[in-house]
C-alpha cells in the first residue's frame, strides 16, 4: 500500500471482495422458446443483407505478404448501406434463436496493477477489467446486471448497434442501476468484430476504477471472416488500453463512500432524483429547466468546485487488460504464425502501440475490416475505439510492444513500467536466437 491510497481505510470491510474471491463470469447458452418474457416492442425489418455485398478474396494469399501493398486475396469492396444493421435491433428472441446469457455483478474489489499499488476497484464480477464476453454474430446476448455497490452504475455496449432502451446510458435511456438492483440487457451480437463495454455512469471515476471489458464478436461464419481467411491464425490476444490516476480513484472512492446514505435515498425514488432537479448531483429534465435554474443561481460545480472533488486525473499508470509493465502478460508467436492483437482504447487518452523487429498489418477498425490492411510498425488507438492487428512471425527473438508515447513507458513516473509487454517467440532458440529472461523495474 502507498501513501497514494490512504483513503483505502474509509471503506468498510464488508463492502471489499478480496482479489483472490474474485468470480468468474457464469454463462448459460439457449434456445429462445416463445416464452422468453423479455420483448422490446415491435420488431423493423430490413430488407437487405448489407454485408453481402463484400466480395469473397479471390486468391489465395501467397505465403510471407513481402512488401506488397495490399495482401493478397483482400478484397472488400466500398458499400454505401453497409451501416445499416444486419439483423432488426428491435424486437424479442425468436423461437428458436440462441440466447448467451450472463450474470455480472458490479461489486468493491481490491485490484493490483504492480506489486505495492494496490486501488480500490470497482469491478464486473470481481475482475479489473471485467471478464471478456464472446458470442457470435445474430445471436443474443442477455445479461442480469446486479449492483452491489452503493453507487449508481451501468452497462454500455460500446460499438453495438441496439435497441436504444439498451444502450445503458443512466438518466438517459435508463434509470441508473442503484444498489441492490438488476437491470437486464438484451441485445443482439452485431456487428461483428472487436467491441467492449463499460459503465457509463461517471465514467471519468467508474472507468478509471475498472469497469470496462472486452466483447468480441465472432463472424457467423468464421470462414468467411475476411481476416481470417487472408491470415489464417490459431491464436488471438485482446488488450484493453487504460490509465489510472491511482491518487483520484482512491480519494473519489473515500468520498464515495461518504455519500451513501444520500445515493440510496435518491435510489428508493427515482422521483426524488427529478424534484432535487440538479441541486445535488447535477440531473436537469432538460435543457431549459438547467438555464432556469442558473438564473435562479444555481452554480454548476465546474464553477466552483469544491476543494478535491473532481480534479482533472494526472495519469500516473497505464495499463494493459489492467496491468503495467512487468506484470502484462507477454504475446506468444512462432516462425511463420500469425496472431491477431485486438486493441481496445478502453480508457481517456490515445495510446501509440509500436513493434520492434516487425512491420504488422492493420486490418480492422471499430470492428470492421478496412478496406484494405495497412502497413505498419506503429498505430494509434484512440479513446473509444479499437485496432486489430495481425503480426507475422518473421523475426526471431523478444520484441517489446509499447505505447510509444514515452509518459505511458513508466510506473509513478519511473521507467520502465506501463503500457508495455513483448512479443515472444516460442522457437526463438531454435533459430539461433537466446532470449534473456529479465525483468527490470528501475533505471
Ligand atoms: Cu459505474
């Protein structure tokens, strides 16, 4: 424990599951009957697949890309309907239609980012991130929400095109989900490709504290992912990109805690949320009651915040799926494979991953397959949105794969540290090459 989480003694015991309880996701798959008790409302029908536009590769790809633009066999032509959605948003499972069902739970956790920094957390099912979710394109995905905290909290399914009652959006196409409470989503599983989600209540504190995860979409048929078939691989990596001010999470967690008995007053009346009409937390019912309120003198607390309430975050860990360099996990290769990396922008700043040793395809953005792969040693992930990429087993040996933004290459601003990991070849000594095994902390 550093002097950064002194605020960790506020919490009481009893609301802290330890980071060896965590729970692991529980997941029920089934066929939707036509009681499924969960409806949407009337269901919208589209007339066109719009996917079915993208052309198959016609060739096979030729063994090393060498240094050709494009690989071969990529071929995915502009369309102009291909927003739309593949499958109605709206509307109830079918008969017969598969259900992947969920039960997360936002609880307290005590997360470890590096050996001696240690935050209080707030996490789906005990993990930070939340444990990752993976379900086929078309298929639905229902998922009991609980709140075992004190605080307000939700779900937003980041990148999914939805039933807008499910977006997870708290005073906005939902009641934030209060303690004690369960909220269920249902949604269908499009489009395909690398998502995630997150809370998206206070998100500057609730992201920072933990609550984000990885959702991937598999194709329907991933023989025909056009990825997968221009770059056949067996194994994928998935790596949420985030930063924490470890000083900002503990002290807004403290006051938190101070505040509870308020937050569940408010949660008993969803109508006592409305009369307070802004004068606690900020809530308006539009954007004219706001203007009336400041001309009565309401002062908003970007005026006049109180001493430490919301300071603007000093980022002093950066982090991979939640941890920092040493304790990232390292990317397993062979001569001649390929992997895909899935990266996410998860937290509130852009993040440059850079390769040593190799050039890497970007091929996928937002999820969906670019028009054509680009040639890289270094792409930018931005907030919000997510790259995936495909390395080729060319070089031999342990290359580092990092943030090249040199902030983000340090723990509490001593390098090395932070968004960094390395890619490792298995057969390394096979070809010559001897990997050390070392692990520095300080320079
Ligand atoms: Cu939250």
């Amino acid at each position: 424990m550093t002097e950064d989480s002194a605020g960790a003694e506020m919490i009481p015991e009893e609301m802290i599951e330890s980071e060896t309880e965590q729970k692991s996701i529980t997941r029920r798959d089934f066929f939707s009957s036509a009681s499924t008790g969960v409806a949407l409302g009337a269901g919208l029908l589209l007339s066109a697949n719009p996917q079915g536009a993208w052309a198959a590769p016609t060739a096979k790809s030729g063994g090393s890309a060498g240094h050709a633009a494009i690989p071969p066999g990529w071929s995915n032509a502009f369309h102009p309907a291909a927003t739309a959605p593949l499958y109605p948003p709206r509307g109830a499972p079918k008969a017969g239609e598969k259900i992947h069902e969920f039960d997360i739970e936002v609880g307290i956790s005590v997360h470890e980012i590096v050996p001696g920094i240690k935050i209080h957390a707030f996490t789906y099912n005990g993990t930070y991130p939340g444990p990752e979710i993976r379900v086929p394109e078309g298929d639905w995905v229902l998922v009991n929400f609980t709140n075992k905290t004190s605080e307000f909290h939700t779900i937003h399914w980041h990148g999914i095109v939805l039933a807008n009652e499910m977006d997870g959006v708290p005073n906005g196409t939902q009641w934030g989900t209060g303690p004690g409470e369960t909220f269920k989503y249902l949604f269908r599983a499009q489009p395909a490709g690398t998502h995630f989600y997150h809370c998206h209540n206070m998100t500057n504190l609730h992201v920072q504290a933990g609550m984000f995860g990885a959702l991937i979409i598999e194709p329907r048929d991933p023989k025909e992912d056009l990825v997968r078939k221009v770059f056949p691989y067996e194994r994928e990596y998935t790596m949420l990109l985030s930063e924490v001010d470890t000083v900002m999470v503990e002290g807004q967690m403290e006051r938190m805690m101070k505040e509870m008995g308020v937050m569940q007053k408010m949660n008993e009346s969803p109508k006592l949320m409305k009369e307070m009409n802004g004068g606690m937390m900020g809530w308006f019912a539009n954007k004219k009651a706001f203007l009336d309120s400041v001309k009565s003198g309401y002062i908003p607390p970007y005026v006049a915040p109180r001493a430490g309430r919301y300071p603007a975050p000093n980022f002093n860990f950066f982090m991979i799926n939640g941890r920092s360099y040493p304790m990232t996990d390292e990317m397993m290769i062979r001569s001649g494979e390929n992997i895909r990396v899935r990266l996410i922008g998860a937290g509130a700043m852009p993040h440059y991953m850079h390769l040593h040793g190799h050039d890497f395809w970007h091929v996928c953005q937002d999820g969906s397959p670019l028009q054509a792969p680009i040639r890289l040693n270094t792409v930018p992930v931005f907030p919000g949105t997510t790259t995936d990429i495909i390395i080729q087993g060319t070089n031999p040996g342990m290359w580092h794969f990092h943030d090249h933004s040199d902030i983000a290459s340090t723990n509490n601003g001593i390098f090395p540290g932070g968004m960094m990991t390395m890619l490792m070849y298995e057969d390394a000594a096979q070809h010559g090459v001897k990997v050390p095994e070392i692990v520095q902390v300080s320079s």
